[in-house]
C-alpha cells in the first residue's frame, strides 16, 4: 500500500503536527451573570459549576479569569421580578445596577472585551424578546427599545453590543443609532442564526426570563430551516454588523459551516447553557468523561467554522490548559 494514513497518526508527536484544528484561549467569549447587591454567590442548579455573582465577586471572578489567559465576557444582567414592566424601562435607566456594573468594570479591567446583551426578556414582564400586544411580538416598536437600551450600554463601556432579540432589521437601526451618538467604534455581534432551541432553558433558570405565556417561534429560527440563516446573514451583513452568531452550536454545526463558507465576516457560535447542562450532567452520572467530551464539543464547533465561540466550558478549559 502506497498510502497508510495511520503513519501520520502513531505518536502523539506527528499527530500534534498535523492536527488541522486547535483551540485557543483567544477564541473563547465567557458568558457571565449578574445580581444586584454584595457578596452574593448564587449556583445556577442546572448549570453545575455556573454562579450568578454581585459586582463585587464578579470583578474578582473576572480578574482570575483574565490571569488565565481569557479575555473576553459577555455579562447578562438577572433582574428581579419588581423591576421589570412590559417596556423594559429598566435597561435604559441610567443609574440601574447592570450599566452601572459595566462601567466599573470596565473603568477596573479596561483591557478586557465586554459584550453585553441587547434583548427585553431580561427587563421584560411577559418574559420576551419584544414588546408584547394582544399576545403578538411588535417589531418596530421593540426597535425604539432596544435602541435606548443599545445607546445606554454603549456609554456604559460596552465594546460589543449583542442583539438576540431577532426582530427585523435591528442590525441596521442599531449601528445608526451607535453611529449618530458618536459609538462608531462599538462593535455589534448579532445573534444572527438564533433558534427556536430546547436547549435555553438552564439559561432562563440563570436569568428568570422564561415567557409568561406563549413561546419564541415568531421570531426564533424554525430548527427545520438552513437557507433561511442565509436571508438572515445576507441581512445583517449589508446592515453593518461586524461578526455573525450562530445559536445553539452543536445541533447547528451545519449552519455554523454555511455561513462561514458563504460570509466573510467573522463567525462566532454560541455553546449554550443546554450544551453545558448535558455534559456536566453525564459526566456527573459517570456516563462519560467530562472533560473529553467538553473538549471535542468545542473543537467540533471550531472545526464547523466558528472563530468566536461563546462558552460556559471557556474557564474550566484555561484551568486544565491547552
């Protein structure tokens, strides 16, 4: 036999030499959650080892995190029941707790990469992405929300904006608004590709943000449907956004190769808190090793396309080093 692939594959030496993907710290976006108040270090219990912290652990959690070699945090505010009404008029307020968090920890961690998110359901009483109506999701005027919301968290020091609320033409409206408020360098990552996902919901347990009624198929992604996150990316791109999401990963590496074959803008993926839930939970019931199978998620996400990948796994990967 002229070719045996399996030479280049017998010592751990020459497969490192040909190994065709590789994971880097600098890929990893770490998603964190936060609480308002002191001292407060809350488990998510269906995210095993995920906390929600108050700003005070959180600056200490994000300093470890950067003595690892992770740079980058996406920070998703937990608002209690109280706050919240049908307008979200909380994200905007200028002295609530989430911009005022951003703001020292940017002032604390000025090299650090903050993403914030720009959606209602944190803020919203009815637990959706949008304005709600007679049980309908109102586009145009959730634009006028998210817009407010965008500005605020760009002053707050926010360096990428992250719209996951998938209403219509949010890329374009929101990089004028940053534009015309003198935010021209403020990146937006836009959820681009979002599904109508089962994994989410250890995400809304983080955040209480489950819909009171109804669900998310009117303006989530139909799991059936790829050409459409083309129509979606083809969209975003003309509209100005700097990088494309992909949400969930593994059940959409698919998607996650389309667009990166057919855009050139970055593409980044998120590995969600479902993703997370089910390793940490096979792990724990010895059904699998952990560890390894952490580390072929994210290299299969990798591998797909994705440049950026958005992941809870992000500092348990720094700890055990690549």
């Amino acid at each position: 036999m002229l070719r045996r692939p399996r030479r280049n594959r017998k010592s751990a030496a020459i497969r490192s030499l040909v190994e065709e993907t590789r994971l880097s710290l600098s890929d990893f976006i770490f998603p964190l959650f936060l609480i308002d108040g002191i001292n407060q270090k809350v488990p998510v219990h269906s995210m095993p080892g995920i906390y929600r912290y108050s700003l005070d652990l959180m600056l200490e959690e994000i300093d470890s995190c950067l003595k690892l070699g992770i740079n980058a945090f996406d920070i998703f505010p937990a608002y209690p029941e109280e706050k919240k009404d049908r307008f979200a008029t909380e994200s905007y307020r200028e002295d609530t707790f989430y911009l005022n968090a951003l703001r020292t920890i940017k002032q604390t961690f000025p090299e650090a990469c903050i993403m914030t998110d720009v959606a209602m359901d944190p803020y919203n009483s009815d637990g959706h992405d949008g304005l709600v109506e007679n049980g309908r999701i109102l586009n145009d005027e959730t634009l006028e929300i998210l817009g407010k919301m965008t500005l605020a968290q760009a002053r707050a020091g926010a360096d990428i904006i992250g719209p996951s609320d998938m209403m219509d033409g949010r890329v374009g409206y929101l990089r004028k608004i940053l534009d015309e408020n003198g935010y021209k360098e403020v990146s937006i990552m836009s959820y681009t590709a979002k599904y109508a996902s089962a994994f989410y919901n250890p995400f809304r347990d983080a955040l209480d943000s489950a819909p009171k009624s109804g669900d998310k198929k009117t303006y989530q992604m139909d799991p059936a449907n790829s050409r459409e996150a083309l129509i979606e990316a083809q969209l975003d791109l003309e509209e100005g956004a700097d990088f494309l999401m992909v949400k969930p990963a593994l059940a959409y590496l698919d998607i996650i190769q389309l667009l990166h074959q057919r855009f050139p803008l970055p593409i980044a993926a998120y590995n969600v808190s479902g993703e997370y839930a089910m390793i940490k939970a096979s792990a724990a019931n010895g059904w699998l090793d952990g560890e390894r199978a952490m580390l072929e998620s994210l290299l299969s996400i990798k591998r797909a396309g994705a440049k950026i990948i958005l992941t809870y796994f992000a500092k348990e990967v720094a700890q055990i080093g690549l």
